[in-house]
C-alpha cells in the first residue's frame, strides 16, 4: 500500500515517525509524499498543550477529507493525543480507523494491515524503549538520537509524565550501534535528545552517566558535532561542564529550560531551582565556556504571575542578554496540579507579556548578531538555492534557531568556513571562504 506520514511535534516523535516509516517499508508497503495519492495515512501527533492539540486535530480532518477526495482508505492515529485520549479519541473523532499509544507504535504494520475496525492498541507508556531501524528524515548531514524517553519531573504545568510514561534511558551499547550507523551513512551532527538529557542513565542503576555515553560518543570517526537537547539546570555537573569545555565535538549550545526566575513561580511549577542557583549557574558557564550560546524556554501567565513577577522575569532577560529563548503562555492542562489554581491572569494578559518578552529577545538577538559581523564561523550547510546557501552554526539548532545565509562554495550536509557580513531578521549573512 502506499502510504503518507506526517509527524507532529518533538523531535523524540519524528524518531517514532521514522520507525514506524522503516517498519512499514521492510513489510513491503510505499511511503508517498502526497496524502491523496496514499492508500493510508498516518499522524503522529502531539498533545503537550493545547495549541499542539488543535493542530492534531485540524491535521485528522483535513487528511480524513482524501477518504472523499482521494484514494483514502485508512487513516491511523498514533502517538502523545491517542495516547491521552485513549478512552475517547475514536468516539470524538470516528474518522480514525486505529489508533496506537506511544509505546504501541511498533504495532503500526498490524494496524494498517489489519482489517478489525477501530484497532486499537495501548502498551504500557513506560515499557522500555524499542532498538528499532530508522529511515531518518531529516538533514542533510545531521540526525536526532534519542537517548530517553519519558519524564519523572513532574512539574505542575506538565502533561508529558503521564502521555510518556515514566524516565527511561536506552543502554549505551544501542545509542553506540545507532550511531555509527548514522554516522556511516553520512551524518556529521548528532543531536542527542531525551525530556531531561542531564538525568540520562540515573534510572539504569549501573552507574551510566551522560558524561559516559558522551566520552564513547565523541570517539566516533565521523562525528564532528554533538549537540544536546535539553539540560535540566539541577543537574548539571562540573564533570559535564568540564567535558563539554574541554571536548571542541561538543558544541556550545547549552539548551537550559528555566521557564521562569520569580521564586514563588518557581515554587509553584515544582521546579528545583532558584533565581540565586539559575544566576550562579549561567555565570560559571559563561566564565568556564567563554564562548557558549544559551538557550532557554519560558512560561508567562503561569497562575501566581502578577505584574512584579513579570516584570522581574524581564529584568532577568535584560541582564543576562540570553541570545536565544522560546517564550510560550501558560496552557491549564487537565490533570496538572496548575490547572486548578484559580489566581492566573486574562489569556489576553498573558499574549501580551508572551509578545513583551519576544520583542526583547529580539533585540537581544540582534545584539549577538551584530557580534558576529566580521568572525569567520564553521557552518554545517543544508540547502542552495537562488545564488545563496543556507547552514546553521554551533549556535543555530534546527527549526528552532535562526540560521546562516551565505554566498559562494557549499555543499549540503558538508562544513563551509563562512565570514559573517551582515544579519538581518535573525538571519546571519556571509561569504564562504
């Protein structure tokens, strides 16, 4: 059968997607860009908060039109909303033929192939994580490795604990293998991804660390980047910091979610640092790691957030000139300690500190941008076009960060030495040397 993916949200999920794309050709079936050329089709979907949700949904309604349209004949649901809404997805939405759990999703053969309406099937969320083949699906030249999965933090704006089930490391054997195999099929860049990377291996009760995994990784002929997706604050370590300081295949690009700095919010989302340990730590990175480009994630519009805790959020954000930061408004999600707190804001307050605070980051970025103008940086080249090349640097991530525009020689998915002339909107601008 011919069948179109389309995969939503994380990049743990697009791995999934990728499994679930190998498993589908080894038994002979066609995967097609096209959902109206597909005999099946299938999404992955995200259910984090609401917005992924009615993503989810809209993407379910347009693709269930080609039953009418096109050669539609099945249509599969897979992943973070089937999984959350278990009890109730094929009711709501009885477009959908089957439907698989997060860790279910290796059933995805029988669930195309099987004739029995409304498949359904639901593992344990917290099963191990499957060593499975991947047909990888991005790049040129780069791959997600997923080295956990799960998430045993338990913030109180959180929903992933209990769509990903509880924090599950993969031996480092099996990360190893994969990545070699990535490696010899051309992949320069491995961004290692889990909820939590930092807390990697503490479930394993071996005594695997991340710092382990990264001193076996960084012995691959091949790799020149690793990149690392996301580090918990508390648990950083001068061990990891020393070897990310000390080892150049380990890019600085230290991704650290904070979601705040007020302490009372923080209190509130459960989390375990302070303004005080977040300010300690951001200074010892910049004194160890000279050159890092810092990340984080932040919520505006938590409940508690009044305008003295907002305003001292952008404060934080004005000394500390973080070149990059996502900025998201708090979403009441069922079942989350958060969702029953009643002192929240107007959702329309909370777009409004949400757009406050990205008009900030933007200057700050350009700020960082205009640093740049003059230095000669390594760029990992991903496509041409029109006269012009686009790559990111050790400071861009994909999809998420900006990205290198560059005149003259590169070839997609290899390095390009690229002196920095210009930037604008969050672009920088070069000429290969």
């Amino acid at each position: 059968m011919k069948v179109s993916f389309t995969s939503l949200g994380c990049a743990k999920n697009l791995i999934d997607s990728e499994q679930m794309i190998a498993l589908l050709t080894a038994a002979g079936h066609e995967i097609v860009s096209d959902p109206a050329q597909a005999d099946v089709a299938v999404v992955n979907t995200c259910a984090f908060i609401e917005a992924s949700q009615a993503e989810a949904i809209d993407t379910i309604l347009e693709l269930a039109d080609f039953k009418k349209t096109g050669r539609l004949k099945k249509l599969i649901v897979t992943g973070c909303l089937a999984q959350r809404f278990q009890d109730e997805i094929l009711d709501q939405l009885p477009e959908i033929d089957a439907v698989l759990g997060t860790s279910s999703f290796p059933d995805i053969v029988e669930a195309l192939e099987t004739d029995e309406k409304h498949f359904a099937r639901f593992a344990d969320k917290s099963d191990p994580l499957p060593d499975l083949d991947r047909v990888v699906t991005t790049g040129p030249g780069w791959a997600y490795v997923k080295i956990a999965d799960g998430c045993d933090n338990r913030c109180a704006y959180c929903v992933i604990p209990s769509i990903r089930g509880r924090f599950r490391s993969r031996p480092v054997d099996a990360i190893l293998s994969e990545s070699r195999a990535l490696v010899k099929a051309g992949v320069k860049e491995l961004i290692l991804v889990a909820q939590d990377v930092t807390r990697y291996g503490h479930d394993l009760k071996d005594g695997t660390t991340l710092c382990m995994l990264l001193r076996e990784l960084v012995k691959l002929e091949g790799v020149e980047w690793i990149r690392l997706h996301y580090l918990y604050p508390d648990e950083i370590t001068d061990e990891l910091v020393d070897l990310i300081a000390k080892e150049p295949k380990i890019v600085h690009y230290l991704d650290i979610p904070i979601q705040h700095v007020n302490d009372s919010i923080l209190h509130r989302m459960r989390r375990r640092e302070t303004k005080q340990s977040i300010e300690t730590l951001f200074a010892s990175l910049r004194a160890r790691i000279p050159d890092c480009a810092l990340r984080t994630s932040l919520i505006v519009g938590l409940p508690g957030e009044g305008e003295a805790e907002f305003s001292e959020l952008m404060d934080f954000l004005r000394e500390q000139k973080l070149p990059r930061a996502g900025v998201f408004t708090y979403s009441p999600e069922e079942g989350t300690a958060a969702a029953t707190m009643t002192d929240r804001c107007t959702a329309e307050e909370a777009e409004v500190r949400r757009e406050a605070v990205m008009a900030l980051q933007a200057r700050i970025m350009d700020d960082y941008d205009a640093c740049q103008v003059g230095k000669i940086i390594r760029v990992l080249c991903q496509s041409g076009g029109d006269g012009r090349l686009v790559g990111r640097s050790f400071a861009d991530s994909p999809d998420i960060d900006e990205a290198v525009s560059f005149t003259g020689h590169g070839v997609p998915g290899e390095f390009s030495r690229v002196k920095i002339t210009d930037f604008e909107d969050g672009c920088l601008r070069g000429e290969a040397l």
